[in-house]
C-alpha cells in the first residue's frame, strides 16, 4: 500500500500526475518503468499489501519529478529518483541531479536508498 502523508497530500498527488504525463509523453518503457517502480514501492516488505504494515509512504522530493519514501515494515528510507531530461527543459544540458553509472537508454525513475 502506498500513502502520502497528510499535509503533503495535494502536492504529492500532482507531482505525481506530472510525473505520468511526463512519462507518458517519453515513451511506453518510461511509463511501464515508473508503474513499475511504484508498485514495488507499494509491496515493499512484503505480504499482504492491504494492511499498513507493509508498503510505503511517498513524499515529496528536491529534485523535479521524484519523490522520497520511507518503508513502512523494514525502516529504510529512499528515494523514487526520475534519471532524464528536465520536464522544463528537455534541450538542457543538464539532464537531472543524479548520477546513474549505468541504466536504461531512455527517461525513467530507479529506487534509492
């Protein structure tokens, strides 16, 4: 289960769509990506996602169209992070704040910790 935290609820939820429209714009794999990214977060520690011992609570990030998280049943806590262009300005050289050694060839979002 995923939740948001009560006073950041409204943000967290249109950064999120943000996040969607963005992706959905890039390419079926980023969209398919941060599905997927989402629903880990949403199973993370494991057994039954319906009660809230499991999952995780997403909040808001620094950086554009990322968002951090904290897991519920194991305390770690990260960060859901978007590694691509910048949604302001696709033509930036700059393309995100962080470093990615190795990835997929195209816009997507990775689990930190």
């Amino acid at each position: 289960m995923l939740t948001v935290r009560t006073g950041q609820r409204t943000e967290v939820a249109d950064e999120l769509a943000a996040a969607v429209r963005w992706a959905t714009l890039q390419s079926d794999q980023s969209l398919s990506n941060l599905i997927g990214q989402l629903n880990y977060l949403r199973c993370y520690g494991g057994g039954d996602v319906s009660t809230d011992d499991n999952g995780a609570d997403l909040r808001l990030d620094f950086a554009p169209l990322s968002f951090g998280w904290a897991g519920r049943s194991v305390g770690l806590i990260g960060g859901l992070i978007y590694h691509g262009p910048d949604p302001k300005d696709p033509s930036a050289a700059a393309q995100n704040l962080s470093v990615e050694l190795q990835g997929p060839n195209f816009p997507h979002w990775s689990i930190h910790t």
